[in-house]
C-alpha cells in the first residue's frame, strides 16, 4: 500500500464518515474504508478500480455530492494543487479537509496554500509523509473555472500556426517543450491514414496533424484526464477535429494506424515511469499498418533504439539536439544488412 495512504489509516478515526478521496491511487485504500469515493485524474487509477467504479469518478472537477472529509494526495504540480484545493474547499464547505503528501514532494509548501482558506494543524508524520488538517474556515470559496486558467502561447511550425491551451498540472504547462519542438520540425513526409499522438499532454502534436495532413484522421490518447481536458481546448481553438481518448496505454489505441507520433511520458506524479512508453515501443507494430511508421522523441540517454530495433524494425535517428533524439521506424522494414 502507498505510504500516503498508510498514514492516513493510522488517523483512521477522522474517516468514518463519508469520505472523498481526491487523487488517491488505486492502492486498496477504497477497500479498506467502504465509506469511502475516489476521484481521480489518472486513467490507470479509474481502470484499476473496475470493480468499484461505482465508487470512483475519473474528471477534472470533483463530484456533485456530499462529503463528511475530503483527502487531497498532493500532487506534483504546484498550480495544480492550487486549482484542487479550491475546487475542494468551494464544493464541500461542510466537509472536514485534509492535505497527505510525501515530504520531498513539497508538503511544507503545500501546507501553507491550505492554510489561506483557514487554520491548520498537521496531524501525523510518518513513512517520509505528512498529513495536515483543516481546522477552521474563511470566508466562503468561488468554485473555480479550469478553463479560464488555461495558459495559451502560440507555436508556429512551417506554415503552420497553432494555438496551445494548457490547464494546470499538464506536462510543459504554459510553453513548449524543446523535445516537442525537435519532433514537430521533423514531422514531414508522412503516409496519409490514421494517425496517433500518443500521451498527447496538451495536444500539440495531434493539432499539428491535423492541420497539416487535413485528409488524415487523428486520435489523442492520454492517461491524465487534464491533459485530455487540455487537448479539447487545444483542439476547439485551432478548429480541428480529432479523436481524443482516455488510456492507460497503447492498448486503448486504435489499430491500423498509418503513424504513431509521441513524446513519450515518463512519469507518473513525482515518481519516474517508464513502463507506459516502454510498453509502446514493444507493442506498437500491433497497432500500426503494413509499412505504418512510429516517430518519436526522447532523452538522448534513454535507451528506446534497441527496444525499437528488437520490436518494430531499423530505428533510424532523424535529428538530434540539445539531448533529445528523433527517432523513426518502419513497421515491418528490415535492416539492410539482411
């Protein structure tokens, strides 16, 4: 069981209510508190609870009902706790809140945004976690408008213009990464069919297809339900049409696919993940067409070519610079050298 998690049973006598658990990983904590709902915004979490789903909710807003407690696991991103915070102090002024979190993950910090909605007192600290609580309130709290705090910034690639809208807690929130950047100017030349952009974070790859490739379809798959939040944006204000799609993985993804486009994620809160973006590369040949490609980038260092050369075919380095290399396959091609 997840350490957060074990520090919350130890002050098991604050959750004998009904109990909401925001962001909460599918640990077995739902089973063991049968008061309890899960809200989260990680696929994986949602799908690994098939059993109880009836208890968990996978969205971006926290659900429309009524809570004697609320649990926040802190996330990574610091905007994004400020956005769940209030989202949670705004729903449920009734309710008892609480804030659990790894101490490297900024629990000090954490603390103290909480403590602009009222007094708070930490209740527990154990297993490199901390557990604060809500004591009193302030005044009354505004629900909050995820889309009025999307950053927007403008990308141009080619004769392209895209506009990026990104809602707190989305990979690269606000700007361009220089991996993507590297990736889009080497997106040329590419066979017209369906496309996938894989992890697709705030959509800037899928709404580059789309608008350069007009006659092929899209889809946008991701695993964290404010990046998909994110892409619609993305997608509504550059007026393209896509498919987006919550997954886990690769499994999700469409067959046939003429390409697979990605800047593979590797992480997963403040922990380092590789497991989704290894799973791709070793399965995405089931998923493409006869002679469908797979472009991608990724940290030089990182070991995805014998993981593609193994899987899916020659993998050919398309350009490389300031640590990231573009790396292309062809499903099916055989190496000269045979």
């Amino acid at each position: 069981m997840d350490p957060r998690s074990q520090v919350l049973l130890r002050q098991g006598h604050y959750f004998s209510g009904q109990l909401l658990l925001a962001g909460a990983p599918a640990d077995g904590l739902l089973q063991q508190l049968p008061s309890s709902e899960l809200w989260c915004w990680n696929y994986a979490d949602y799908q690994a609870l098939a059993a109880l789903q009836s208890r968990a909710y996978f969205s971006v807003t926290a659900p429309d009902q009524s809570y004697d407690a609320v649990v926040l696991y802190l996330p990574k991103s610091r905007e994004l706790t400020e956005y769940l915070l209030q989202e949670i102090c705004a729903k449920y002024p009734a309710a008892e809140i609480f804030l659990v979190g790894e101490k490297r993950a900024g629990m000090e910090r954490a603390a103290k945004h909480l403590a602009q909605y009222g007094e708070v007192s930490k209740l527990d600290s154990a297993r490199h976690c901390q557990l604060w609580r809500l004591t009193s309130r302030k005044a009354p709290v505004a629900v909050p408008d995820l889309a009025a705090l999307a950053n927007s910034f403008e990308v141009t690639v080619g004769q392209q213009q895209l506009t990026i809208k990104t809602v707190p807690g989305v990979f690269s929130h606000g700007r361009l990464d220089r991996g993507t950047e590297l990736l889009l100017a080497h997106l040329e030349g590419l066979s017209q069919g369906h496309y996938l952009d894989f992890g697709c974070g705030a959509g800037v790859i899928g709404c580059y297809l789309a608008k350069q490739y007009p006659n092929s379809q899209v889809s946008l798959l991701d695993v964290d339900a404010f990046a998909l939040f994110s892409t619609q944006l993305t997608l509504q204000a550059n007026q393209v049409q896509a498919e987006v799609i919550a997954g886990t993985g690769i499994n999700e993804a469409p067959q046939h696919l003429a390409a697979i486009i990605s800047n593979p994620p590797f992480h997963q809160g403040v922990h380092t993940d590789y497991a989704a973006s290894e799973q791709m590369l070793t399965q995405a040949k089931g998923h493409l067409r006869a002679q469908g490609e797979l472009r991608i980038v990724a940290n030089s260092f990182l070991k995805y070519p014998p993981l593609i050369n193994q899987h899916l075919g020659p993998c050919q380095v398309l350009a490389e610079a300031q640590g990231f290399s573009v790396y292309r396959a062809v499903a099916g091609q055989r190496s000269q050298r045979q």
